[in-house]
C-alpha cells in the first residue's frame, strides 16, 4: 500500500535527525521513488537500520517543499549540526538554490541527477545528487553523496595535465622560432652558431622535465625500487658537495660540510639525487657572498640531513605547498628560471620510500634550511 506514508517525525535520532518509521522505500531506477508501508514493525526496525547504516543522504520533502525526514548521513553531508529541520522549508535547512530550483523540478515529476557544489570557496563540498519525484505522494527524495575527494582529485589531474602541456609548450615554441629563424637564413654558420647550443639547452630541459615526470609517476604508484645497500651517507653527501664545487666557485657561494661516517640501509644512487636536488635549489636561491652547508648527523635510532643556505628563502604562506608537483614560488627569486617545481616532489618520495620524513624551514630573506630524518635500526646507527 502505498502510503499515508511516512516519515512522521518521531523517531528518536540525534538532534532532529528523524528515520522514517514506518515506511520502506525502494528507490527505482533514476525515474522516481516508491515508498510502501510495510506490513510488520520488525521489517520497520530493519529499514530504521538500514537507512541509518547507509553512507548516502536520504531526504524527503513533502509537496510543499517542507522536509519530512532524513537520515543520519544527510545531516552530516548538509552539514546540518544539531539544528531542527524537519518541518522546515528545504531552502531554509539547506541553503542551496540549485538543490531548491532540482527538487522543485522533482515535485513536478522531472527526476535529475548532477553535482552541486555548496558555496564558493576552494574547499566547498561536492555532492553527487539524485532528485526523485517520491512515488505516491506529493513529495520528493533527495539522494546525496559528498565527491569532494573526487572532485578534487579530477581537479589535481585537470591542473597537472595542464601544467605539463604547458612546461612542454613553451620549450617547444622557442625551439621552432629559433629552428625557423636557422632556415630562413638558408643554415647560415652564425645563426647556427647562435642557436644551436640554446636549441640543444631547450631539448635539454624537456628531457629532464620528462625524466622528472616518470620518476614521479614511478614513485607515486608505489614503484620506486630501492636498491637497497648498507651506504655512508656522508661520502655520498660530500661526492655531491664536489660535483656542485665549480658551480659554487662560479656563483660566489661558499659550499660547506658538516658531518661522520654514516650507514643507512639505503638506495646510493636514490639519496644522491636527494642532495643533488637540494643543494642545486640551495645555489638557485642564495646570492653571490653566501654559503650553504649540508651536515649528515647520525643520532640513536635515526640519521639526519640538513641542507640549510643563506639565501632568499622561502615565504611562510609557502612553505606548506613547496612539496607540491609544479610549485614555484616565484621564478624571478631563483637566479635562473628553470625550475619545473618537481625536484622536491621527487625529493619528499625517495625520503619517504626509505621510511623518512622531510620539513623545511625558513626566515623568509634569511635562507632555508630542509631536514630529512631516516629512521635507523639501532644496530646500524653507530657510525661505519
Ligand atoms: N633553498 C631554497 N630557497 C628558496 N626557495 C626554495 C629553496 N628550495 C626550494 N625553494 C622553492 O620551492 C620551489 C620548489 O622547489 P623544487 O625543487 O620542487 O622545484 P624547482 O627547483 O623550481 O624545479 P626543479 O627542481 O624541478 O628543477 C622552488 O621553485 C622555490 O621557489
Ligand atoms: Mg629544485
């Protein structure tokens, strides 16, 4: 029988969340709802179980857009709080002109189906959100799921694919112009002369930007091989130290060493990119006249990395998002501007795959410094 149905608001849930008591409801297939009184009250308790056990916000709203009932999970995904809304007017319990103009629609039979965002800002929720057209009676039922994660993850993918297009476009145009302007001077020696070293610097960056971008997806889908080896992490640390020496002397900075023998159970080749990228972010970023230094401190039970520079440093609004693929904080601060904002993503991997944390801090004007603590076993803490 389908019912004086329903959803009378007695049920005892929290702060006037309200299960319908007596009615079961089976929803159809994205044309409309039927709701049945069923015929015993154990079958009652059971669909009170039911709705309240279910992840998906179920409302309903009588035909003059009035809630009649709701479960828990509605009241959490419209972020009700303890207010009493059963009775009130939809718009009013749910400030949404989008889910109002749907239900309306619903009331007038036309079911639909969509994602509304609530409210403006970066964080809103997204809802995925059926409209029904309650079979039976007058009202509607409102089906809701919070997406924000999902929407959100479409979000980094949209930005990601658009960032890379974009790192790979602007090499790409500066190489066809300086190609053409080759040809139009019939390969004339000067010109090439001129344009080939940059042409070949532009293939350059691509290709690591490209290296960059597979070594992330590797380590992002968990397929980071280590190999693993008892290494000291010190020799590793002033090998890197050396290979960046005439690039120091070049630029004016001081490169200074800190530290002992070392052991960690850990990748060499993996760590030495560790320090090849921070040390080259250090030199990026600290003026002629200044230093950086790296130490390798091996403590009970965990070894620490510090690479710390006396340079621009890093804004705090900043420092939480520098981890982040693609983020730069401003070009014109680095003494070049060829960075792709991938190094540290990379760096925060391979600290994490060997088990490690890193944080960076800063003064901002008075240089960074970034940690990495590993974690050692015990036997293996004392120095090689
Ligand atoms: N030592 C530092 N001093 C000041 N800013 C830094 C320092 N290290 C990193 N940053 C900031 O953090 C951003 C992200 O660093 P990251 O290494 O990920 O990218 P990148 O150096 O710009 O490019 P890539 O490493 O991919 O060539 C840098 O662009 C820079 O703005
Ligand atoms: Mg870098």
């Amino acid at each position: 029988m389908i019912a004086e149905v329903i959803l009378a608001a007695s049920a005892g849930v929290a702060a006037g969340v309200v299960f319908a008591r007596r009615p079961s409801a089976a929803v159809g297939n994205g044309e409309s709802a039927h709701v049945e009184t069923p015929g015993a009250e154990g079958s009652d308790s059971r669909f009170d179980q039911l709705l309240r056990s279910l992840t998906v916000g179920i409302v309903t709203v009588n035909a003059r857009g009035q809630i009649d009932s709701l479960n828990a999970a509605a009241a959490t995904i419209f972020e009700l709080g303890a207010r009493p809304v059963l009775g009130r007017a939809l718009i009013e319990a749910i400030p949404s002109f989008e889910l109002d103009r749907r239900v309306r629609e619903a009331l007038g039979g036309h079911p639909s189906r969509g994602r509304i965002t609530f409210g403006a800002a970066s964080d809103a929720p997204t809802l995925a959100v059926a409209t029904l057209p309650l079979d039976g009676t007058d009202g509607a039922l409102v089906i809701a799921s919070d997406e924000t994660r999902l929407f959100e993850l479409e979000q980094t993918r949209r930005d990601f694919i658009s960032s890379v297009s974009h790192e790979l476009r602007t090499p790409l145009s500066s190489i066809n112009l300086m190609i053409e302007t080759v040809l139009d001077n019939d390969g004339d020696q000067e010109a090439l002369d001129l344009f080939l070293p940059r042409i070949k610097q532009e293939v350059d960056r691509m290709t690591h930007l490209v290296v960059d971008l597979l070594e992330l997806a590797k380590a992002e889908s968990g397929r980071l091989r280590l190999r693993r080896e008892t290494i000291d992490v010190s020799k590793i640390a002033t090998t890197a130290l050396a290979n960046f020496e005439p690039r120091a002397e070049r630029l004016g900075v001081r490169l200074g060493f800190m530290g002992e023998a070392a052991r960690l159970d850990g990748d060499p080749d993996r760590l030495a990119q560790v320090f090849v990228n921070l040390i080259d972010n250090a030199l990026r970023h600290t003026p002629s006249g200044g230093s950086v230094d790296v130490s390798v401190v091996p403590q009970e039970g965990a070894l620490t990395i510090v690479v710390s520079d006396t340079g621009v440093g890093i804004p705090f609004n900043d420092l939480p998002h520098i981890f982040e693929r693609f983020y730069v904080v401003d070009r014109s601060r680095a003494r070049d501007a060829s960075g792709t904002g991938l190094g540290l993503s990379i760096v925060k991997q391979i600290v994490e795959a060997h088990g490690g944390t890193i944080v960076a801090d800063s003064v901002f004007g008075r240089g960074a410094t970034l940690t990495c603590v590993f974690p050692v076993a015990r036997a293996a803490a004392t120095p090689a």
